[in-house]
C-alpha cells in the first residue's frame, strides 16, 4: 500500500524542524508539493502542516487531501501516538515517519536557554522551564511519547547528533525510507541553506562543561538505555523504519482497511 502521509515527531530541541524540513524538501524536489492542508485538524502556520491529536475523522480528512494532491503529505507533531487512528495508519502502511531524540542532558541545557531569552524578551514560550527539575520532568514525559513511537512499524529512529553534525547521512537514511533517488548532500545542503530550521550548529555533548558534573552523572544513568541505544549505538538500528522498540500488546491495534478511513 502507498503511504499518503508522513508523521515527522521530534522531542523539544531536538531537531525536529531539521528532520521534517528533510523529509518535505526531498518530496518537494521529487515533485511532491505540500500545500498547507486546510483540514481543522491542521494546527501548523504557513509553510509547517502540524497536527496534535487526531479523531477518525481528521484522519480521513487529511487522507482525502493528500489523495487529491496524489502524493504522500509530511505532517510535524510533538504528541504520542496514543490515538488509535495514528496506530492504525502505521500499521495499514497508509503512513510513515520518523521519531527524533537527543541527549536528555543536552535538551536541558537547550531548554533552559529558551526560557531565559524568552523572558528577556517578555515571551511566555518555554518560561515554564525556570528550573533544572521542570525540564528534567518535562523530558521524562517526552521519553515516553518517543518510546511509543519507536513501538510503532514504518518509524526511522533519528537523533539530533546525527540531524545536526551529519547531516548528509540523516538525509541519505529519509531518502532511502522514503524510495528517492536524490544526492543525500544536495538535500542537506538546500535544507540548512533555507534558512527554515533552527538547528543549533553548536559542540556536541554541551553537557560536558556546562551541567553541574553530578547532575550529568545521574542524568546519564536515569536515561541510559535512550542514550546508548538510540544515539551512541545508533548506527545498530533499523535503517528503513522496521521497528526499533518491541510493540507492547496494548499497541497492537487491529489493522483497519483503507476504506475506513
């Protein structure tokens, strides 16, 4: 069954904006537009189609635009995939996607500098994060929703490490979910020359020198299993979106056919 639409979730600060901006200018240049979907369901601004929570029936209407346009559509979310419908595409083969991770130790950091430019600037966004242990609570959450995801079939595992500092080898990895035969460093190279995505060009593992040494000593033990599976061994994962994580039983939802939708 040919995919119609792609789900491009990424936890906070992790190159999410990268990775969808891959995925949206490889369709793009293989002749794929995306428009912005006029669906309610539809939450992004002008150039981003974003969704949060879907009910069957903004399935099926974000399934008959991406019909009438006769090619796969990328959407942007930050949310579990904890709708039944979301599962249900998964595993029909009617969508695919991505999950993005990065050092939960990293996204501290990254997430408490939001917060005090955003009050510099008298901004309400990310303010809520005024202390390490907002962040770090806000992240457990966030690994909950990216191990749900990686439980889910047609899902590539991608990391900020990789998304920001080998870019070229992120891009070749989507290209070769997604069947396009496209230069992998032409791709990275329109992408991070658009001006379109926030990525961070700065060090890798921040962590080091800029967390209290403690706190990163319990931080690398607490999300251990994240970090030596989906970022330090990375290159022993899946490479076309089997799936990474065993699914529990709970999401196993039986399949529905594409009428249904």
């Amino acid at each position: 069954m040919k995919p119609l639409l792609y789900f491009s979730y990424g936890m906070t600060k992790s190159g999410s904006t990268l990775a969808y901006m891959l995925v949206r200018t490889a369709l793009i240049a293989a002749g794929m537009a995306q428009p912005r979907l006029i669906s309610a369901a539809n939450i992004g601004g002008k150039r981003i189609n974003m969704v949060e929570h879907l009910t069957r029936a903004d399935a099926k209407e974000l399934l008959d635009e991406a019909r009438a346009t006769g090619h796969m559509i990328v959407l942007k979310t930050h949310t579990r995939p904890d709708d039944p419908v979301v599962v249900d595409l998964l595993q029909s083969g009617l969508a695919i996607g991505h999950a993005v991770c990065r050092d939960p130790r990293d996204m501290v950091l990254s997430m408490l500098d939001h917060a005090r430019h955003s009050r510099r600037l008298g901004q309400a966004e990310f303010t809520e994060f005024a202390t390490f242990d907002a962040a770090i609570d806000n992240i457990r959450h966030q690994t909950n929703s990216l191990t749900a995801w990686l439980r889910l079939p047609n899902i590539l595992s991608l990391c900020f490490e990789e998304l920001a500092f080998e870019t070229p080898q992120a891009a070749r990895r989507i290209l070769g979910q997604l069947g396009l035969r496209m230069n992998p460093g032409h791709l990275a190279e329109l992408v991070l020359e658009s001006g379109q995505t926030n990525k961070n060009r700065g060090k890798q593992a921040r962590h080091i020198g800029e967390m209290p040494a403690d706190l990163a000593r319990s931080l690398g033990a607490e999300f251990a299993p994240l970090i030596d599976t989906l970022i330090t061994h990375r290159a022993k994962l899946p490479q076309d979106g089997a799936v990474t994580l065993p699914p529990p039983a709970s999401l196993r939802i039986s399949q529905i056919s594409e009428p249904a939708l």
